[in-house]
C-alpha cells in the first residue's frame, strides 16, 4: 500500500487498487514526474540510482527536461 499523501499524484487512477509489487514502474515515473520530496525519498528507499534511470529513460511519458533534471540529480548524489 502506498502512503496515503501520495494519492494526489494518481488522479486518474483507482489509488486503492495500485501496489508497489504489481506497478514498480508504473509508481516510480508517476512519482518522479509529480512528486514531491517524500515521494523522490520513497523511490530512492526502492531503487538504486541506476534502476531509476532505466525506468525514466525507458519510458515513453517521461518528457526530457525530467529525465535530463532526475540524471543531473542521481550524477551528483543529491
């Protein structure tokens, strides 16, 4: 279950139903793209640097300035 202040992120989503297990991927772009400090915290408390970066540069719906903002963040250990 994710914490409950992260719903606001998955408007068009039943938030209910949503499982890190079932939608790692899913979670993590969602929340990399919209989140908020607590939200890159819980990513980074699931994934590696490099797992992060396979996910968004991977991905079709991250747009460039996110992914290019989340590699400057992950090269300089923020």
């Amino acid at each position: 279950m994710l914490p409950e202040s992260f719903r606001k992120y998955f408007w068009d989503t039943d938030f209910n139903k949503l499982s890190w297990e079932e939608f790692p991927e899913y979670i993590t772009k969602r929340l990399l793209m919209f989140g908020n400090d607590e939200a890159e915290k819980y990513i980074k408390s699931k994934l590696t640097s490099k797992e992060i970066l396979d996910i968004l540069s991977n991905s079709r719906e991250v747009d460039k300035k996110t992914l290019n903002y989340w590699k400057f963040v992950v090269e300089c250990g923020k």
